[in-house]
C-alpha cells in the first residue's frame, strides 16, 4: 500500500506542486522566473544539468526499473503503473495545450538555450512526470524510516530543474509535471496493492521483454538529443541490461522450482531468493539447537537441587 494520507510524503509534495501552480499563474511570474533561474544555472555548468536530464527520460527511467523485477516486484509493476499514469497526465495535457517553448517567445541570445531546439507543446514536463513518478514508488512504497528518501527527492526537484536550466521548459511545466509524477507513483502502489500481480508469471515474463528492449535501445538511440550525455547513455543501458537479464533468468529458475508448490501460496513468496529460505532454516535450525541445550541445562540443573533437596533430608 502506498504511504498513509497521514503521511507528510503522501500530500505535501503535490500540494507544494498545487500552491507553486498557483503562486505562478496568480502573479504571471512564470517567464521572469524561467529566466532567473536560467541565467543562475550557469555556474553549475551544462554537463551536470545533460546528465541530470538525461535521468528524467522516459525510456532511462523504464531502464532503471528493470532490474527490480525479480527482488521487488511490487515496485517493479507500481512504477510500471506509474508509468502509464504519468504518461496520460503529461500527454493528455499537451493535446489540450500547447504552450510554446521559451525559444519560441525569447530571442536566442536572451537566455541560455543548452538543449534541443524545441519550440512547442512545453507544458507539462514530461522529464519532471518521469523522475517525481520513479521518486515516489521508492519514497512511498518502501516501508519504515528511510533517511535517503528526501535525498531522492532532492534529486528529482533537480531533474526537473534540469529542464529549465538547459532552456527547454517552464517553471510551470516543471511543477506540474511533478504534481502528475506523484499522482502516477500513488496511484500505481494503490493499483498494485489491490491486484498483487506477480513477476514470475507469463505477465511478469512479457514486461520483462519490453523493457529489456527499451533499455537495449538506449545503447544505440539518441532520442534524447544531447550527444554529451551519450556515454553514461549507454553506461546506465549496459548496467541495467546485464542486471535486468540476470534477474529474469534467476526469475525463470524460481518459476521452474516452484512449479509443485502447494495451490494457494502466495504471489510473491515463491519470488523469494534462495539464500532467504537457507538463512531461515539455519535460524531455525540454531534456534532449536540454543533451545534443547537450555531444555538440557535446566533439566541437569532440577535434577542436582532434588540431589541436594535429598542429602539435606537425610542429613536432618
């Protein structure tokens, strides 16, 4: 289940989005704001901002997924899910408005333009949907404190943030497509918490293909229109790839041994890898061998005090 209402992480991140959208459109502050923090970009320089949009896209964040599918299948088909929400957020959007982009109301020598030359259908950012979405599953589906969460979060302000200093988006666009993002990631726990679909079956084995071949596509695409970013492009790809393959093989086998289990086990117990069911039994196995040697001990220990009972009987 996705974090409780109750939770400061369930509702503040889109009610700050929310009360941003409003501050912007109420004071129409939207272009003053784009080109301050533009222009206050420029000291971190262009490479950092490339790499940290480049987190944002759709196909990366599917990428990053995938190597959950085996070891936590429940985040793997919420963001899945998030995906598809987020997806229909920001593009269901774009074909209402179409607000053109900064390059096609200033003047290219008036603000710092890094990335592609875009010039329509800015609002929202689909890049700030994508990272705030892939925050969120992680930020509200893993249970207990968690002191990265708000180092995740940081991180995905700054994806979208990205945006804006490489000069292909709105301070608007960005908040929106945040509110969106997180709308996406719990809504997606919320979908997979009442479905529970597992990974190990022929659904789990479909998406698993898809998105080994989105993240194979990443070797060779450049879709993200940014040469720079290319190595680490195909870095990420090539990790994920390799650790994605190996989970779904190490998913197949799990499949294969779990094929005459009993009827009725749960979902996601038979995902769980083998060294878990070995620790336990060596717990068990070691909790039993401490017990009997208490049972033993205590026993000895009876037996020598009626011992000691009797002699101080036959000594009276």
């Amino acid at each position: 289940m996705p974090a409780s209402l109750r939770s400061p992480w369930a509702w503040l991140p889109p009610a700050a989005a929310l009360v941003l959208v409003a501050a912007i459109l109420a004071t129409g502050s939207n272009r003053a704001l784009f080109l301050w923090l533009n222009h206050g970009g420029h000291a971190v320089g262009d490479l950092v901002w490339f790499h940290l949009t480049m987190l944002g896209d759709g196909a990366m964040a599917l990428a990053l997924v995938l190597p959950c599918i085996r070891r936590a299948p429940r985040l793997f088909w919420a963001a899945l899910l998030a995906a598809v929400v987020a997806g229909l957020w920001t593009q269901g959007t774009k074909q209402v408005i179409d607000v053109p982009r900064p390059l096609s109301v200033f003047a290219p020598g008036a603000f710092h333009l890094a990335g592609p030359a875009y010039r329509h259908v800015s609002f929202p950012s689909g890049h700030a949907a994508a990272a705030f979405a892939l925050a969120g599953i992680w930020i509200l589906g893993v249970e207990g404190r968690r002191p990265w969460r708000g180092l995740l979060f940081v991180l995905a302000g700054l994806v979208g943030l990205s945006r804006i200093m490489i000069g292909v988006h709105w301070p608007l666009d960005v908040v929106w497509g945040m509110a969106g993002g997180w709308l996406g990631a719990w809504s997606g726990l919320a979908l997979q918490a009442r479905w529970r679909w597992p990974t190990a079956g022929r659904g789990g084995r479909l998406a698993g293909a898809v998105l080994l071949a989105v993240t194979a596509s990443l070797l060779v695409s450049r879709h993200i229109g940014i040469p720079a970013v290319m190595p680490a492009q195909r870095l990420v790809a090539a990790v994920c790839l390799a650790w994605g393959a190996w989970e779904i093989r190490c998913l197949g086998r799990m499949r294969g041994a779990g094929a005459l289990a009993p009827r009725g086990t749960a979902p996601y117990a038979a995902q769980a890898p083998p060294w878990r069911a070995a620790l336990a039994r060596a717990v068990g196995m070691a909790r039993a061998w401490w017990a009997g040697r208490l049972g033993v001990a205590r026993l000895v220990q009876r037996v020598q005090r009626d011992q000691r009972d009797q002699q101080r009987r036959n000594d009276g």
